[in-house]
C-alpha cells in the first residue's frame, strides 16, 4: 500500500455491509497531522503490495499512486489491481485533500473500476474535518459502495493530539438492501521523533452486521487487531509496514490475516 495514503482493502470484493464496516473501520483516514512537520515535497511516488489470507485462499493486491502538493492541499491519482480466487479486477482513483477554512480540510475520493469482478463499480467519499480548540479534530463522513446492491456508511469520528502520541475514534452506520451494520474503532499512534514522518501504531476495530433479507435475523460480527510502522529514511525515501488478524463470527471464527508494505520516493 502507498505511504501516506489511506490504504484499498484486499477485502473490498464482498458485498455485505460487514465487509464494507471492515474496510472502512480498519484502515486510517490520511489526515493532515498536528504533529511538526518539514513543508511537504511538491511530489510523491508510492509503491505498495498487500497479501490477505483465510480459510477460502488468499488475495494480493498492487497499488501505485502519484502525489502532487498544490496550494489547496494535495492531490493523489492512484491506480490498484486485486487477484483473487482466480479473478483480477483494476481499479484507478482520485484522492483530494482541500483546505477549507481555519482548522478545516475535507477528503473527496472517487474509484472507478474496470470490470468490478472484485471492486465496486463505482465508490466514492467525503469526509470534513474541523480542528477544534487545542489539539481536538472532529470529522463526519459519508461512504458510498457501488456494488450490485450499493452499500452507504455514515461516519463520526473524534481524535486528539497529546505532544507526541494522537488517539482516534470513529463510530460508523453501514447500511445496504435488507441488512446493516455498525463498528467503531480506536487507534493510538505514536510519533517517535516528534514529526508526521516516523510512527508506530495500534488499532482495533469492531463491527455488526444484521440480515434483515430473511424472516430471521441473522446476525454477525467481526473484529480486527493491527499496527502499523512508518519511517522516513531521510527527507526523500520512505517504508511503510503494517499487520493486521480479523475473526468473522459468521464463519465459525475464521479468521483473516494481512500484510502490507509499501515504499516512497519523494522530490
């Protein structure tokens, strides 16, 4: 997965609210940090791979993506490809960041697949956030799966800046055709040499899934553990790592392994 970005789940070819609750909740929003930071490069270039692997088989995902600093924040065009089970889907993306007013920024997504064998159709996002008071960030957001029956999350999230460590929670509403969902999930991340560059961090996520298709409700639910590592070698290259585990209950608690690395040069 790229550096710096908010990473494509090797999950994202379900189609169940739970699924899409996972991709969302277990994968950090890129946000822009409070922490002190060297002026960002006018160019980025990142390089990623991922691996997925459960009872069913395994998926890998490749990513790669273009960063271009403008005077109203950042711009990412990003390009991913997904095997699994013998298929392969590709699917490009726009990511913007634009500054708005004091303390405020947004992030507009928008993905288009080639085929949507794995990806959705088409998926978008928004999400606002607002700096409040000394070190507080609050954001609303609002996910849209283009999959054959379109899933739409609702989101809410507080985070907080204490000198160099950042806690965030995000509490999410999925909802789709007879059936929905809801998760929350908490991050701590610690930046080790004081700047947006180099940081550790732990999440966990937790979500529920209800199926209101049948006369039954049919519930489940899912929870993922992870971390991640990101270091900046010097001013231009880059590595990111991260490990994730994830136990669906409505498998019979199988469970869900992740790895991801990826690698950029900036100029």
């Amino acid at each position: 997965m790229a550096v710096g970005r908010r990473p494509a789940s090797l999950a994202v070819s379900m189609a169940t609210p739970m699924a899409a609750l996972v991709m969302t909740c277990a994968t950090p929003v890129c946000a822009q940090d409070k922490v002190t930071s060297a002026p960002d490069p006018v160019w980025a270039l990142s390089l990623g791979a991922g691996r997925t692997t459960n009872a069913l088989g395994a998926a890998s995902e490749r990513s790669m993506s273009l960063r271009r600093s403008t005077e109203w924040g950042p711009v990412v065009a990003e390009g991913l490809q997904l095997h699994r089970l013998g298929q392969t889907d590709h699917a490009w993306a726009l990511d913007a960041y634009p500054r708005l007013w004091e303390k405020a920024y947004a992030n507009v997504r928008w993905q288009q697949a080639s085929q949507a064998l794995l990806y959705p159709g088409t998926s978008w996002r928004a999400e606002l956030y607002q700096g409040v008071g000394t070190g507080w960030e609050w954001s609303v957001s609002h996910d849209h799966l283009g999959f054959e029956s379109p899933v739409h999350i609702e989101g809410v999230a507080i985070g907080k800046y204490w000198g160099n460590f950042f806690v965030r929670w995000r509490h999410q509403q999925v909802h789709s055709k007879g059936a929905s969902g809801q998760g929350d999930r908490f991050l701590v991340r610690y930046y080790y040499q004081g700047d947006a560059d180099h940081y550790l961090e732990a999440n966990a996520s937790s979500g529920r899934s209800d199926d209101f298709v049948t006369t039954w409700v049919a519930a489940s639910r899912s929870d993922t553990r992870g971390m991640s590592w990101l270091h900046f070698f010097n001013k231009d290259w880059g590595l990111k790592a991260s490990l994730s585990e994830s136990k669906d209950a409505s498998r019979a608690g199988a469970r869900e392994r992740s790895a991801n690395v990826g690698l950029t040069r900036r100029w």
